[in-house]
C-alpha cells in the first residue's frame, strides 16, 4: 500500500485566495490516494473556503486555529500548530508536508515525498522579493546524503538549516515519538510563536534532526526543481471597474 500523505496548508482571506486554493487543490486530487488535506484558517472556518474545499474530491479535514495572535503577523506558524495538533490527537499515519497555499507543486513531488522515511529535504525554486532573480534554497545532495545547502539571502546567512516552509517532510512518527531522534523535545512547533521571520523553518527542524546526517535528500542528487515559491505580491490589487472582491476570495 501507498504511505499516506498529509498536506497541511495554513490559508487566509485575501486577493486571490480562491485562485490559490483551486491551484493547490487541483495538484493534490490527481496525487494518488491515500492523501488526506488539513487545511487551517485563523479564527473563524469561511463558508468560501468550505465549499472550494468540497469541490476539490480531495479527503480534507477544515480546521480553525483558535488562539489569537493578532497582535503579531506569524505567517501561519498557530495555524501549522493547530494541523500538528489535530495529528497528534488522531494519530494520523504518514507523511506531514507544509504546501503553503501560494507555492507552485508538481506531480513528483508528491511522488518523491513516499520514499521518505524519516526526515525529507529538497531544494526550492523561488523568486527572490526585491530583485526579480531566481534563487534555489535547500538541500545540495550527493545521491541522497545532504552535503551542503543553496542559500542567496543574506539576512538569512545565520541560519542552521537552509530550507523553505515546503522544502521539507517529515514521517509523522516523530510527533509522537520523541525518543527516536535519541533527545527528548517538548511539543516543538510551539517554540516557534516567537521566531523572528526568515527562521521559522530551521527552527523546527533543529528540534527534529540532529544534523544533515539524519536527513534523505529527495530526489537522489536533489538536482531536480519540484515546487515554486513565487512571493506572488496580491496587496495591492485594482479590480475592473463596478466589480467587487467579495469576502476576498472571488471576485465578482
Ligand atoms: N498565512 C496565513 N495567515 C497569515 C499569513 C500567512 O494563513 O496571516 C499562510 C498563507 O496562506 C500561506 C503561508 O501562510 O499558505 C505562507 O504565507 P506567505 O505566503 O504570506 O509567506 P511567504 O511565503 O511570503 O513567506
């Protein structure tokens, strides 16, 4: 049988959400089953999401991520815990990947994530916000062992570990299985309420591998492009003229 795949995507309400989430749920319902999609918003679950999620025919859980963290922008990171949260407690099965909603995936990739058996890394296309270049982050492999790591941003430099919000995926054990990695972790994501941006992701995985020696470049060579992480700006849109965004997601 297939490993499970558990796509967890933190989503919220603004221009072009709709378009993003029919994007990623169209990608993820020709991934061959099983596949299972935790999708979190903030607060309140909206009607909007709901029913794009019902169109999709992919098996989906609608989670709300209820703590309140208005008072900072966390990019999602209350909504990643929340989906961790509801694995735990059902003890689902697989392997947990984070597709934020505006990224770019392919059909391998979803592939490549089943031979995954503890910890996966791979690199990630993405435009760089100011200078319109293409940049590559994450993992240099030889065959499968992480030997190095593509990084261009400087703020970045200090990082331990050069990787994306989905340039990695994890077996999902390791939630509930702390003496695996042979050192006990308290619930790790939480440590992340209060990581400075840019750090959210090594910071996670610094509490669930020890050093690159315990990660599986995927795929071997880690030399192909799977996903896109485009920074697609959507702040600032001008409709055409009479019509309305309604709710922030279709634009009618
Ligand atoms: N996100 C969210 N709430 C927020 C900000 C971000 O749910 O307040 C989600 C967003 O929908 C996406 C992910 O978190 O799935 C990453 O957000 P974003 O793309 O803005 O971050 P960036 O990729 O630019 O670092």
């Amino acid at each position: 049988p297939l490993k499970q795949l558990i796509v967890v995507t933190p989503t919220y309400n603004r221009a072009f959400q709709a378009y993003f989430l029919h994007r990623l749920g169209q990608v993820l319902r020709l991934v061959k089953p099983p596949l299972v999609w935790i999708v979190v918003e903030e607060k309140t679950v909206s009607l909007e999401t709901a029913e794009i999620l019902r169109k999709t025919g992919v098996m989906y859980w609608h989670v709300v991520s209820t703590r309140n963290s208005s008072h900072v922008k966390d990019r999602g990171v209350h909504q990643r815990n929340a989906a961790l949260e509801h694995i735990e407690r059902h003890k689902l099965d697989g392997i947990v990947f984070f597709a934020d909603d505006d990224n770019v995936y392919t059909l391998g990739l979803f592939e490549s994530l089943r031979t995954i058996s503890r910890f996966g890394t791979w690199p990630v296309a993405m435009l760089e916000r100011s200078k319109n270049k293409a940049i590559l982050e994450g993992a240099v492999c030889n065959v499968s062992q992480v030997i190095g790591w593509h990084t261009n941003e400087k703020s970045k430099r200090l990082r331990r570990f050069h990787v994306d919000m989905s340039g990695f995926a994890f077996n999902s054990t390791i939630l509930w299985d702390p003496k695996r990695w042979g050192r006990p972790f308290s619930n790790p994501i939480h440590q992340l309420d209060t990581v400075k941006e840019g750090f959210q992701e090594t910071t996670f995985i610094e509490q669930i591998v020890e050093d690159e020696s315990q990660m599986e470049g995927i795929p071997p060579g880690c030399s192909r492009i799977m996903n896109w992480h485009l920074h697609l700006d959507t702040g600032a849109l001008v409709y055409p003229k009479g019509w309305q965004l309604q709710k922030n997601l279709e634009v009618t």
